[in-house]
C-alpha cells in the first residue's frame, strides 16, 4: 500500500478521523509497516505490550483459550490495551490471511494523544464498544 493509500485508510479510522493531513503524514512517518504471513501469530497473550497495531491489508482472529473473541480486517487496530494501561496483552491475535500492519510503539502513541485528544476519545469509544459485545457475548 503507497502513502496516499494509507492516509485514506487512517481517515477512515474513526480513531484518526480528526486529524489533520499533516498529523496522518506524521503517524505514517514514525509508524512501523510490518507483514505477517497466514496463520502467524502477531501478539501474545501475557505478552508485554509495547505496540499499536492498525491492519492496513489482510485480516486477524483475537483468540483466547482456543475460542475466537473477533475477528478484524483492514482498518481494524489491537492492542491498545496494553498500550494504555501497561499490562500484558489479553489474547492472543493470529493472521488469518497474509497481513499488514501499521505499528506505533507506546511512546508514539501517547505522544500523538497529548497532541490530539480526539485520539484518545476515539480509543475509549472503541474499548466501551468492545466490552459491551463481550458483555452482550456472555449473557
């Protein structure tokens, strides 16, 4: 995927979708491309989490004690969990096709939320998101 591609993907994300054009150049800018093949596993559960990660192509399964949580294609970002509170990831996340991500290391992250608080309103509606299906998932 070329640089244009990327920043109309990240427009798309509702996490990014407020920044400027010069703030989506400057996350692609220090944002780590990174390829997984099919059937890889990407994170670790009880891994320590350093990293964001946004699927740019390609898509993952969020796998907990052999059962799928989600599944998440282009667009769709993991890992900030870990990126926020420090602890170690929750699941594991495994490619399920050949995969392409976008990684932004913690430092990064929390450098572009002082600057950009729509980011990080943007993360917290997408965690209510998540813990209201799992919720609705388990009653």
């Amino acid at each position: 995927m070329d640089r244009a591609e990327t920043i109309n993907l990240l427009k798309q994300v509702p996490l990014f979708s407020s920044l400027s054009e010069k703030g989506l150049k400057a996350i692609i800018k220090v944002a780590t491309e990174k390829s997984f093949a099919q059937g890889t596993k990407i994170v670790g559960e009880g891994d320590l989490g350093v990293g964001f990660y946004l699927i740019v192509t390609g898509s993952a399964e969020v796998v907990r004690n052999d059962k799928q949580l989600a599944k998440l294609g282009s667009g769709a970002f993991f890992g900030e969990m870990s990126l926020l509170d420090g602890a170690p990831r929750s699941a594991d996340v495994i490619a399920l096709e050949d995969t392409t991500c976008l990684i932004l290391t913690t430092w990064v992250i929390k450098g572009l939320i002082a600057a950009n608080p729509d980011v990080a309103m943007g993360m917290l509606k997408e965690l209510s998101r998540r813990l209201r299906e799992a919720d609705r998932s388990l009653s």
